[in-house]
C-alpha cells in the first residue's frame, strides 16, 4: 500500500542526513571522553542492540504506556551515581536501595529490564551491563513512541552501591528554575539540557500527589481558592476533579494531555498555555532563554529542531559519571550485585 505521508524534500533531507552525521561525531566524542564506544559489543556480543531493539518492540506492543516509564528510570538511574544501573538495585536487610526512597517509588519497568538482561544473558553471558541495557531500552522506547534516535556508545559498567538517601540529587516536581539549574549543573547538563530534557514529560503519567499541592491548599491558607497562580483555572478545575485531596497517591494523570503515549512537542504547547503539571514544569517560563523556547516550539512549526536537541542532550545525560574498564561490575541479575 502507498504511503499517504508527504515525501521529505530533497533539502530537508539532505539537512537531515548532516544534522545526523553531526549527532554521531558528537556522540563518538563524547563517548571516548567517557571511556565508551560505538563498538564497544562488537565482537563480544554483535547482536546486542538488535536483541534489546526485537524486546522493547515486543514488551511496548504489549503495554504501550510503558515508554515513559522507561525513559524516566534511564534518567533517575543517571542523576544519583552516574549511569551504573544503581536504580535497579534492590533493598537488603542492611541497605534501603534506591529504587525504594520516595521519589522512586512511583518507577515502573525493572521487570522490562531483567527480562531483556535475561535474553541477553543467554546470547552473551557475562558482557553486557545493565547500565547499558537501560540506555538502549530508553533510547528504543522514545524511537518506538515515534520520537527521535540517537547513538548510544556502550561500555558502562555496573555499580555495586545504591543508597536511598542519594535520591536528593533528583529534580523534584517542586522545584523552582533556580534549583532546577543548579541540580542540572551539578551533572554538567545546562540550561538547554534542562528545558529540552523536560520535553520527555511529553510521555507518561504521573500520580496526583506529585502536583495537588498546586490544587490545594498552596500557602497553607487551607481553603479552596488557595491554588498556584502559575497554573490555567480551566486545567486546575479539570485537574481537581480527577484529584480530589491533597492526599490522593492512586489517581494517574497524562504528563501530555492526549497524546502521553506519542513522542512529539505537545509537551511545550502545554506549558505554554500554562497547563505544565509540575512546579518544575511551569518553572520554564520564569526564565528569558527557557521562556523562548518554550514559545518556539508550542507554535508546532519546530519539533525537528526539538527531536534533534532532545537527541543531543540524551547522548550527554547518558554519559554522566559513567562507570568504564575495571570500575565496577557486570551484573549476573540487574537487581542484585554479583
């Protein structure tokens, strides 16, 4: 059958094809400042992308609202202790684990990791990392939801430590644009990084005690018109009627209203109309650069250039302190330490 869709223009592609070309040193670049490779399986397991590629396909086919999840345990795993797969580690008797301090508990996906690390346990026992098998899951779970690809250098090693009480190092939905700059800059992500990275609340949900503090009682004046200023009374009445107290940690709501299953720049034109769900979210219009690009992309004429930068800025937030050669281990189980 013929596509309907409208061919890309001989300019455009070719526009395409170099902005690729460029993404690709960028990341072959940084990657060896990291101590990581394109080819870094290329001999030890050959298959390993085409492996985890066949089980995203297969797991996201069967729960599509998974794409979000994924993506946020990549980024949750990269903002306390580097990229080393420490957000998988499960508690011990002696040690509350990551993935069990509050601002993880609402994470989703572990049983999607272990069993793509199963997979590859049977095609290369031994090799391949979980941290690495999270970057490639997350990168696949924004291709799938029909968002942008980029080059993922490999060669991550496993963390042997995660402490629930480094979880302070992620940017809460509270925060405000200054801590949102500085938590950033403490992993050598800028101000671009941030607002462009906040384009990934474009996929997912998130649970109504994460924001109702927005709906009720903000000042602690404890009465109904007490509600943040920053957020659309029309999208606030909505919102309450789906949260119905401070208290509600079931109700689920759509990050991007109407398309939290599709990868696109809706996200912006929300923030924009000042419908962001989060502090954090709302906090990109406190800033001159941030504000702008906000309003660039809400206008839906630029969502190429934000695919591209999304991709620019996965391939730096994928290479924070990164663990690489003798650091570290490979994991036999992605939620126990060897």
């Amino acid at each position: 059958m013929a596509s309907s869709r409208p061919l890309i223009g001989g300019g455009r592609m070719a526009a395409l094809i170099v902005a690729a070309a460029v993404l690709l040193s960028a990341a072959a670049s940084g990657a060896m400042a990291a101590g990581l490779a394109m080819d870094f399986y290329g001999k030890t397991c050959p298959r390993v992308e085409e492996i985890v590629r066949e089980e995203m396909a297969a797991i996201l086919k069967a729960a599509p609202s998974l794409a979000g999840p994924l993506l946020r345990l990549h980024f949750h795993d990269c903002f306390v202790r580097g990229c080393d797969g420490s957000v998988l580690l499960d508690s011990t008797a002696t040690n509350t684990a990551e993935k069990d301090a509050t601002p993880n508990l609402t994470l989703r996906g572990f049983g999607s990791v272990q069993r793509i690390k199963e997979k590859l346990e049977k095609a290369c026992p031994g090799t391949v990392s979980c941290a690495d098998i999270l970057a490639l899951m997350a990168r696949d779970a924004v291709v799938i939801a029909r968002g942008p690809s980029w080059p993922v250098a490999l060669g991550r090693r496993d963390g042997r430590v995660s402490a629930a009480n480094e979880t302070k190092q992620l940017p809460p939905p509270t925060a405000n644009f200054t801590q949102l700059v500085q938590m950033f800059a403490a992993k050598g992500l800028g101000v671009k990084d941030l607002v462009v990275l906040s384009g990934g609340h474009t996929l997912g949900t998130a649970h109504c005690n994460l924001f109702s503090d927005r709906l009720y009682n903000f000042t602690g004046a404890n009465n109904l018109a007490d509600v943040d200023p920053a957020l659309d009374a029309e999208y606030l009445a909505r919102l309450r009627a789906r949260c119905r107290s401070l208290a509600d940690n079931t109700t689920l709501n759509e990050m991007d209203t109407g398309s939290f299953l599709s990868f696109d720049a809706g996200y912006y034109r929300l923030v924009a109309k000042r419908r962001g769900l989060f502090h954090s979210d709302a906090a990109l219009l406190d800033n001159p650069f941030t504000r702008a690009y906000v309003q660039r992309q809400a206008t839906g004429r630029f969502a190429g250039d934000f695919f591209r930068d999304f991709a620019e800025s996965m391939v730096k937030m994928s290479s924070i302190e990164v663990l690489t050669g003798a650091q570290g281990e490979i994991r036999k189980k992605c939620y126990l330490v060897n």
